[in-house]
C-alpha cells in the first residue's frame, strides 16, 4: 500500500484534522481495488500510516462483506438473493451459475477465471434479478442471459 | 424531548412495563439461558433485570442462533459468545480505559461477535480482568474462577492490595461460614481465597485494579512456613520467641530490617517494643518480577510493595543496608538478600512464607499474613486505607504485631 500514500495524502486533505481514523473505509476501498484483496501488509501499514489500532481496521474489514481478505478470480459474479430478486427467481439463477461454472458460491473456477459470489440487495429491485460482473449490473437476469453472458465473458469479452 | 423544569415523567406505568418487558424479550431473543451452569448467576445484571421486568419464558418460536463458546480471549480470560448480549463495555474498556484497544466487535447483526485484536494486544493488556467485571451477563469469565464457586457461597472482605504502592481497594472474596468444604480433598479451599475484585475509591483507584491483584489468591496462597526453626531444626515456638530475645538482648549492635508488607499497627508495635534497641533498615519485600508492568498511568506504581510509606511515617527515615558491624540482624518479611548480613552475626528471621532462607536463621518465626489480620496501609500519595481480618490464624503461627513485646527483656528466663 505504500505507492497509494501520495493518493491517501490528498484524501486526508478533505477530512478535518484529527478524523485521520475516518479514512479507513476509503483507504481500504483503493487498497484492494489496487491488489484485488486487502493483504495482512496493507492492514500493518494502514495502521501505522494512520495511527489507529489494529483492531478498528479489523473491524471495518468484517463489517463490510465487500471487503476481501483474499484474492478472487478475473472476473467476479455476485447474485442477489434478496427477497425481490428471490421471488423473481434468483435461486434458479444461482443454482445455473453453479452448473455453468462447476463451483458453489463463494468458489473460483480452477482457471481463475470466475469468482461466484451471492450477495444481499444491489438496490435494483425494480430489475430483479439482478447480477452483477464486476463493478457493471446486468439486470432482468434469465438463465439464456446468463447462458450468453458468461459465454461471451469465457471468450474473452469485456464489462458489457 | 430533553427533561425539563416541571417535567412529570412516568417509569412504572403499564405502557413503560409494557416496553420493558419487551426489550428484554429482545435482549434475551439469543441469549441461551444456561444460568444454571453459568458463573455470573446470582451477580448477573441480566438476571436480574429479568427477573425485575419481565419473568416470563421466550415468546420467540425461531430457533436461537448459536456463537462460539470457550473461546479462549486470553490465558485469563474466557469468552462465550452466546452469553454475549453485544453492549460492548469490554470494548470500550481496552479503547477508553486501559488505552490497550485489545478488543472490538467484528462481523454484523446478529453475527457480532467480540474478538480480540490480532496484534495480541489484549493479552498484554494489564487491566484486563476488568472487562469481567463490567460486562452485564456471564460472557467474560476468569479462567482462575471459573466453575470454582456459586457466588452467594462467597462473601467479600473489605482489603488492599499489597500487589504495589498505590493500594487499591479490594474485596476478597472467600466462602461464607455456613458454605464450608467438607471433604477433606477440597477443604484446604476453605482457607484460600477465591476471587479478588476493585472496591470503588476516587481517591486511590477509581472503579479499577491491574490483573496483579486478581491474581493476588496466588500470591498469599503460598505454602506456608509451619512453625519455628533453630537453624533450620524445629524448635517449639515459646522456646524460639525466649531465644529471639536473649539474642537481641546479648548483642551490642543490632538492626532490624523492617517489611514494607507490615501494618501501621504492626509497624507501631515494632517502634515501641524495639524501635530505640536496633538500628534501622527499610527493606522492599518484593520487587518488579520479569514482565510485569513496572510502572504506568494509570495505577501501576514502581515500589511493589503497599506500605514503604507507612514505614516512613512510623520510623522516619531508616537506612538502605545493613551495616558492616552489626552482630545481630532481625529480618522481616520477604526479599532480603542474607549475603548482606556479616558473616559473624547472628540472624533472626520473621517470615510468612516457606523459603530455603528459613531454616539459615539462627532464630525463625512464623508470622501471619494480610488475610489473618487486620490493619492499614499508607499509600504513597499518603491516603491511609484499612483491610480486615479474612482467616483465623493458622496454629503455630504469630502475629508480628503481638510478639514484638515478646521480644524486649533480658536473658533465655521468662
């Protein structure tokens, strides 16, 4: 994390002084958009960049599920399953992925390719269900769309 | 709405019960109830908040989510998770208090689980046993204590810590008369003691004591020395305390090596039987033992001993060592290094405890403990505190307080 500190300075600049342990949350966003998962140094370093225990670092870790402690594959398919998108047949959804990629959620495929991940609300209901691929949603979500998807994104394919 | 000038507010009307009760429908939703089996019972704040304001059995008809249990959060301490009702004082504690920020609550909702911090900051925490204290429900337990007693078979004695010189309050609780041990595989318990916890003093420690003085059941419960020796070899304990004093009687020039661990009382006992006899050496009975926090902010102070003050203030200021000349040397208490004593002297020794120096005295007397007496320390800020009696004292065994008359006279006749 250390190549992030000059971006880190300048966020510092937008918080008042003495609120250093308000820049947890967003340092730890750069970090692991930086290496893919928050690794045992960068939680070492922040601490001591921003002088707070250990322990709060940790705590903003579990308490958001987007943060990874570990790294995942090329490409990352979470599911809602939340009540909407369960009602409009996410479960059906999840079960196909599992099918179509060999691994149950919460897995990566062997060639690193795919990470599937089921998640509470993206805050889409009026589109349930909803999948999202990286940082893109793709929503009205059928298992043909996903048959598709995930073809067009073996081949190589990009965010679309 | 902020009280105000006039306000009538109402805490017992059937609305406010009404809510009361529910909250602790609420709180209790995944507390698993296993009081029976649980430490804190008869001291548990949920316990009694129950019984207060609701009584009745869950309405919940789901299933209690489960957490882990024995989770080991120290070498003292251990955590159940699902006796845990998530108010986070313990958390609050190591960030606000003890400053150690050892604990923190991870995950969410009704996953939250109080863990300790990786950096292992938490077992390095001094004040650590705090956190049983504060928290409401049996979640935080000493691991020294646990399953050890029911609580209503203890009763607390007022004392002070003798762990350093700050002298904190404590109550040392130890089991009540009609709750005896009866067989004879337990009922050396009955003169030990259980469990140490703060008595509240602004003027000494606040609402607080370091992990020394919880663990002080170890410290006073050393083997004890039994009864007297000369040189090592049992003497009956009349003959000893005769020939102590025909010692001290014979010799021309003898010291006394005072216990910064003895009373005012017993000091002011010293200073009128022998005080103007023998030429003085204050001694500190214990010193900071490796690893322990020598000093800090907080409460921990350097002189590990509770009454070097008191010492002062009854002797006036006494020597550091023990002069090259003298031909007799009493020495009382712990941790004095014999080599300092001339090779010709004669030695008698005062002491609690069994120790290898024991039988090197010409002379040895038992002497009682904190717990077999009561008296005062002097802190070192000068605030004077008192501890009493906990134990009977044990047979064979003196108070210093009394003997120290015995030892003034001339000659072995009575």
């Amino acid at each position: 994390m250390r190549h992030l500190i000059p971006e880190f300075e300048r966020m510092k600049e937008r918080f008042p002084e003495g609120f250093d342990s308000s820049l947890v949350l967003p340092c730890l966003h750069r970090i692991q958009a930086d290496r893919g998962y928050v690794a045992e140094e960068d939680i070492v370093g922040l601490c001591e960049y921003l002088s707070v225990p250990r322990i709060q670092v940790e705590e903003v870790l579990s308490y958001y599920t987007m943060l990874r402690r570990e790294g995942i594959g090329k490409t990352h398919l979470q599911v809602c399953r939340n009540i909407a998108c369960s009602m409009r047949g996410a479960e059906g959804v999840i079960e196909h992925a599992c099918k179509r990629l060999g691994v149950k959620p919460g897995e990566t495929t062997a060639d690193g390719k795919f990470t599937l991940s089921t998640v509470e609300c993206l805050g889409s209901c009026g589109t349930a269900p909803v999948l999202m691929v990286n940082d893109a949603y793709h929503e009205n979500m059928t298992l043909e769309k996903l048959d598709a998807l995930i073809a067009d994104l073996s081949a190589g394919g990009g965010n679309s | 709405m902020p009280a105000a000038d006039g306000m009538v507010v109402f805490t017992a009307s059937d609305k406010v019960k009404a809510r009361r009760k529910a909250t602790m429908e609420f709180i209790t939703l995944n507390h698993p109830v296993d009081c029976g089996i649980c430490d804190k019972a008869g001291e548990c704040t949920l316990q009694d908040y129950h019984f207060e304001y609701n009584g009745g059995a869950s309405v919940s008809r789901d299933a209690k989510t489960h957490a882990t249990k024995h989770f080991d959060l120290s070498d003292r301490i251990v955590l159940d998770n699902e006796r845990c009702i998530q108010c986070t004082r313990c958390v609050r504690f190591t960030r606000e208090i003890s400053k150690s920020n050892g604990l923190g609550m991870l995950d969410r909702g009704d996953h939250s689980i109080v863990r300790p911090s990786a950096d292992g900051s938490f077992a390095k925490d001094a004040y650590s046993d705090n956190v049983i204290d504060l928290c409401p429900v049996g979640a935080l337990l000493a691991k020294d204590f646990l399953h050890k007693a029911r609580v209503w078979y203890l009763k607390a004695t007022p004392s002070v810590c003798p762990g350093c010189e700050r002298g904190c309050g404590v109550n040392l609780w130890h089991r009540k008369d009609e709750w005896m041990l009866r067989s004879p595989r337990q009922a050396a318990r009955n003169d030990g003691l259980d469990r140490v916890t703060p008595i509240e003093n602004p003027a000494v420690n606040g609402p607080w004591v370091c992990n020394k003085a919880r663990d002080l059941p170890k410290l006073l419960g050393r083997v004890r020395a039994a009864g007297a020796l000369f040189k090592g070899a049992p003497a009956p304990l009349e003959a000893a305390v005769l020939e102590a004093r025909a010692l001290i009687a014979e010799a021309k020039r003898p010291v006394a090596v005072v216990s910064s661990w003895a009373s005012n009382e017993e000091l002011a006992a010293f200073k009128a039987a022998l005080g103007g006899r023998l030429a003085l050496v204050a001694k500190r009975d214990h010193e900071p033992q490796p690893g322990e926090v020598v000093q800090d902010d907080l409460l921990i102070r350097a002189d590990k001993n509770p009454n070097a003050a008191g010492v002062r203030a009854v002797l006036g200021e006494c020597g550091t060592e023990v002069p090259k000349d003298a031909d007799l040397v009493l020495v009382w208490g712990e941790g004095f290094d014999f080599r300092a004593v001339p090779a010709s002297a004669k030695i008698v020794f005062l002491n609690a405890f069994l120790a290898p120096e024991n039988g090197h005295a010409d002379v040895f007397l038992p002497v009682s403990i904190q717990t077999e007496r009561s008296g005062h320390y002097t802190n070192f800020a000068g605030v004077t505190s008192r501890f009493e009696r906990c134990f009977a004292l044990p047979p064979g065994v003196l108070h210093a307080e009394d003997l120290f008359g015995s030892l003034v006279g001339n000659g072995r006749g009575a």
